[in-house]
C-alpha cells in the first residue's frame, strides 16, 4: 500500500517524474508565403554543421545573394505539396502522427512515458519541447533524430540543439540520444515491403529501382562524415532484401546547389540518361527520409517524373516514405525501448514507490 504524504501548506505541487521522448526531423516552414519561408530557410542556412563555409564570407552570400530570391522559389515548389486541409506541410502532419502513434504503442510498455516531437528549423522548436517534457515532469529524456543514415549536417546538428538547450535550464533533465538506424533488420525489413506493396498497387514491375537519397558535398565526406557509406549499406542490404540483381537497382544523391562537387552519381542526370539505355520503366525510393517532405513529393515525385519522361520514359513512380506504416511505428517503437534500458525499470520502481500525492520542495527556476 502506498503511504500518504502531506507536505507543509507552502509546498507548491510539481508533476510526477516521466520519461520523455522526443522525435526530431529536418523542419519545414510555418507557410509558403515568402516571409515564412525565407525564416526557415535563414535558420536552415545558418547552420554552420549544414554550411562549412566561414561564418563571416557566408552571411554576405546568404543576406544578399540568396534569401532575398530563394524563397519565392522555394514557396512555391512547398505550395505543390502542402497540406491545405491543415495548413501545413505533409512532413508536420506525418512526424505529429508518428510520434502519436509511437505513444500508442509503447503505452502499458515503459511507464510515465510522454513521447512529442520537434523540428530541428522552424516550429515546433527543439528547445521548447525539451522545456515542455521538463515542465510535465520528464527527468529523464531521449532524442531521437529520424534520420537513418548519421551526418554531421542532420544527426549531428540535432542532438548539439538539444545539448544547447541544456546551456539555459537551471534544472537539467538527463539526456540520451538515439543512433542512427541504416542496417536495423527492421527498417530494411519495411523498405522491402513498402517496395512489394507499391510495385503491388502500381500493377507493374520496373525495370530499374532508383533509391535516392540526399545530397552532400564530397569534401563532407573527404573530411570524415560517414554520410556515403551508410547510404550505401543500406542500398545493398535493401537490394539483398529484395533479392534483385545489382542491374536493377542504383544509387543517387539529390538536392544540390552551388558549384561545389557533390556526392555522385547526381539523381536528375542519373534517371535522364536511364531511357537511352532502354530503361523506360522506373520506381524511386528516398530511404533516408523518415517522413514525406517537400525533396521527396517534390523534387523526387514531381520534378523527377517530369525529367524522365521528357527523357523519353513511359512510367515511372515513387515509392512513398515508411512515414506511419505499422511495420515503421514499430520499429522506431523497438529502438525507443531499447534505447530507454534501465530508465524503464527506474521508472516502474520509482511509480511502485510513490506517495500519494508527490508535492517536490521547489526549485526555482
């Protein structure tokens, strides 16, 4: 039987420790009108882990070479893609519903679990959602960056979000990040599959598997991010998954810009040249992309079908995201559980023991 507590009058109440969880993803604009784009994009481009170029050369390119024209651009390619009903962009709505529907399944699994979701730029921020968790209660925290293959430029910039936002709490929560995820059994497992149903509902077989993933400049790589070879990894084993032959299947990188090299082969030239060679028949997949956003609806789905069939194609399809497939929910599920180790039966051990009501001395914050 739990004991009864009454604290002094004076005691404010707190809430009862939870864990938290937190998914992130890239982010994405509050609209598509110019001034919202162009705030995403200035937080997106200031981003010394995004641009390796020094700070001072790149604010004079940024402020008077690119936000004052990209943005129109880029609005408008969001406006081919956003989700109207809402009011927001199809990578919001998807990772909301991700994180609802992680919820639900791990509910009953970890105790005095609270799992939300953030954008690393743009809204809902990184920091305030740790603040949030904090103020419901989570002592405890994981960051999970919905990013499968690791990069400095996502990865990494997320979780230094989250340390940072550490820098202005008084009252810490303790913080684990997750790993990134490209030969997890089960996300090769529900790219195979969500390939099988789509090659399913197209009602034909392709000739050639484009998967497409985004683009980095190549001294990324020659510095040390391990960015290309994860992708590359999870290429092979999604092909060996599949059981087709490496002449049915490619690599591309997407979403350049500047005159810097970048990761090859570049997927525009790649899938305008896949007709010549009597490829007319093509599906893409974007596996290092959690959710559907405006490089996968966009750039891959509509820019690259138009591409291709310019080029002289016949069909040619994407493969959606795993966005909330239940084979992906319950992947991400499984690694938040194994993640969380040894919090959860802290957790489970400290609700057995509580006093009925917790009242806290309050710290001040």
């Amino acid at each position: 039987m739990k004991r009864a507590f009454t604290p002094p009058a004076q005691h404010p109440m707190l809430a009862a420790p939870k864990i938290g969880v937190l998914l992130v993803n890239l982010g994405t604009p509050d609209g598509t009108d110019y001034r919202s784009v162009r705030r995403y994009l200035k937080q997106f481009l200031s981003d010394q882990r995004v641009i390796e170029i020094p700070p001072a050369i790149w604010r004079v390119i940024l402020n008077l070479f690119i936000l004052p024209r990209r943005p129109f651009a880029t609005g408008r390619a969001y406006a081919k893609i956003w989700n109207h009903e809402l009011n927001e962009s199809p990578l919001r709505t998807i990772t909301r519903e991700q994180a609802t529907q992680v919820a639900k399944t791990l509910s009953g699994q970890v105790p005095g679990l609270i799992v939300d979701w953030a954008m690393r730029y743009g809204s809902p921020s990184i920091p305030d959602k740790l603040e949030a968790l904090r103020q419901a209660g989570c002592d405890r925290i994981l960051v999970f960056g919905l990013y499968p293959q690791y990069s400095a430029t996502t990865t990494a910039t997320v979780y230094d979000e989250a340390f940072r936002s550490l820098m202005n709490m008084r009252w810490q929560p303790y913080l684990r990040t997750a790993p990134a995820y490209h030969d997890e059994p089960a996300y090769i497992s529900a790219l195979a599959d969500s390939v099988r149903d789509h090659i399913d509902a197209q009602g034909w077989e392709p000739d050639m598997l484009v998967a497409s993933f985004h683009g980095l400049p190549q001294k990324y790589l020659d510095k040390g991010d391990p960015y290309h070879c994860t992708c590359h990894k999870t290429a092979r084993l999604l092909r060996e998954e599949l059981g087709w032959a490496e002449d049915r299947f490619l690599v591309t990188f997407q979403s350049r810009f500047g005159p810097q090299e970048w990761l090859k082969p570049y997927f525009d030239e790649t899938i305008a040249a896949l007709p010549e060679r009597g490829i007319k028949r093509v599906m893409t997949i974007t596996p290092g992309f959690a959710a559907d956003c405006l490089e996968t609806l966009e750039e891959i789905a509509l820019e690259g079908k138009e591409i291709f069939e310019d080029a002289g194609g016949e069909r040619y399809s994407m493969v959606p995201c795993l966005n909330t497939r239940p084979d992906h929910v319950a992947m991400i599920a499984d690694i938040v559980a194994r993640e969380l180790s040894g919090w959860s039966e802290v957790q489970a051990e400290r609700e057995a023991r509580r006093p009925e009501p917790v009242l806290h001395r309050h710290a001040a914050e």
